[in-house]
C-alpha cells in the first residue's frame, strides 16, 4: 500500500473570525506544510513494518484561494469551483492501493475528500463517517453565527444545502445514519436542532468515562456496518492542554488515552481514507519535532 498525501493550504473555510476568537486564523493554511515534515516523513518510511503500513508516500498539493482576495458576490461560486477542482486532484492519483490522507488547512477541507471518496464509485449509503471535533460544523448557512464554510461543510453531505452552487456538488446525500460525532460538542442552535432531529450518534469524553467498555462495543458495532470508513479529525476535538495551536482551542477536549482505543479499531477497519485539519504553526504552542 502507498499512503498519499493531499496538502489541502486552506483558509478559505474562514471569511471571519471563529466564534468567540479575537483574531483570525492567519496560519492555518501552512498546516500541511508544518505537519508532512522532513522528521516525520523519515520515521514513515523506517516505521514499515508489515504489509498493511505503507512502505512509501507520494505528496500532492492544492492551494485554495485566499477569502480576502475574493469578492462578496463571487464567494460561493468560487468555493465551489475550487471545492471540485481539488476532488478531482484527489481522483486523478488515486487508486485502490492507495490510502487517501488529506491533511490541512481548515476543517471545509473534508468536503472535496468526501467528494473524491463517492467519485470514486462508494456508494453514499456504504460511507461510514466518523468525525472528532468539538464543534458540529452541520449547520445551515442560514444559521451560522459567522457565516464561515468551515461550520458548515458536513451539512450539504447529509442534507439539503442552501448555498446553491455547494448543493449542487452533492446531488446524493449520505444517511445520517452513518455519521458519528466524537468529542465533547460545543453546538450552536441550528445543529442542536439537526442532530437531535435525526437521531446523528455521538461520543463524549463523558460517555467514555462513565462506561468505556460499552463504548468501545458500540463504536465496533458502528465501524462494522461500513465497507469504507472516512475518518476526519480536526484537532480541536483535543484538550487546549496538548492541542493549543489551533483556531478554537478546547477547553474541555478529548485526550489521547481516551479516544486511542477507537483509533485501534479503525486501524483494524481495513479501508478507509483520512482527514488531518487546523494545526496552525503560527499559533502559540505549536511544536517542531514531532
């Protein structure tokens, strides 16, 4: 197998500040940059050990447009654009014995990789989705509290959109039913709303806490269902403690210990693609050496 790697250089997620940040998230489109080091590329490669880790990598890359440099009444017709153009980066050197990272830049990255996944020829229905975050980012544009896509790109995969030239990317929805949120969820009204509405499964550190074997059960339980598992991981889902280089440090997030044992099964899981977001290395906290 060959792991291929997507720099996703993306900030066009963040037309505004995150809610309740006092600055923009200038820097999290290098994030790719800062985390496909030298260092850590080196250890993947003297890290294959069986046939099942990738024994080489290839790198391909996509930067999206700056917000700032895009007009208001040209915003969504060129997010779109640039949204499928990087799906059909991801297609074109793609294949069955590649493992498809995609790592970013902010969290709208997961769309065109999702996008690339179903163009692919995976059915809508046989996508399981797993999602480590501590926000929902499901809301409708109409509710978001910023107006930034980054809130926002899981609900046109699950649901009707209204932002035109974005629903038009995802003629076929994906079940609810086959999305899991893992984190300790800081919502806003409209998600509230939608998840509780269709019954969308959730992990909190609580609910590992209270009873981590039933958990572990239930999150077997959910992987097996899938012939493919998109798993997408935006690092906030981490305590601000070991994760402070991000847009929205968490301040009661997840910690490694806890969500390793879900890692492990996925890792059993046997096809899947992956998203790796908003590491900022600007931000105060980030590290060199990994």
């Amino acid at each position: 197998m060959i792991i291929h790697f997507f720099k996703a250089k993306s900030r066009i997620g963040l037309r505004n500040k995150p809610i309740h940040q006092k600055e923009f998230n200038l820097g999290v489109e290098d994030g790719s940059d800062y985390m496909l080091s030298e260092n850590f590329l080196n250890q993947l490669n003297h890290n294959s050990l069986d046939d099942r880790t990738p024994s080489c990598y290839k790198i391909s890359s996509f930067r999206f447009p700056k917000p700032e440099d895009i007009g208001p009444l040209q915003f969504n017709k060129t997010l779109a654009k640039s949204v499928d153009h990087f799906k059909e980066i991801i297609n074109q050197t793609n294949n069955d014995r590649v493992i498809q990272v995609v790592i970013g830049g902010d969290h709208m990255v997961v769309l065109p990789s999702i996008l690339a996944d179903l163009a692919k020829g995976i059915k809508p229905e046989d996508i399981g989705l797993i999602h480590f975050d501590s926000h929902g980012d499901i809301n409708l544009s109409a509710d978001s509290p910023t107006d930034n896509f980054h809130g926002m790109y899981l609900r046109p995969l699950f649901d009707k959109f209204d932002i035109p030239e974005i629903e038009a990317l995802v003629p076929n929805k994906i079940p609810t039913k086959n999305l899991l949120m893992i984190g300790n969820l800081d919502l806003d009204q409209g998600e509230k709303t939608f998840m509780a509405n269709n019954a969308i499964k959730t992990i909190s550190g609580l609910d590992i806490e209270n009873d981590r074997a039933r958990v572990l059960e239930e999150f077997k339980v959910f992987v097996s269902q899938f012939s493919h598992l998109h798993i997408s991981f935006d690092i906030d889902c981490l305590d601000k403690s070991i994760a402070p280089a991000t847009g929205i440090p968490a301040e009661n997030g997840l910690f490694l210990e806890e969500i390793q044992p879900l890692l492990e099964v996925i890792k059993e899981h046997g096809q899947f693609s992956f998203d790796l977001c908003e590491v900022n290395p600007k931000k105060r906290g980030s590290r060199t050496n990994y």
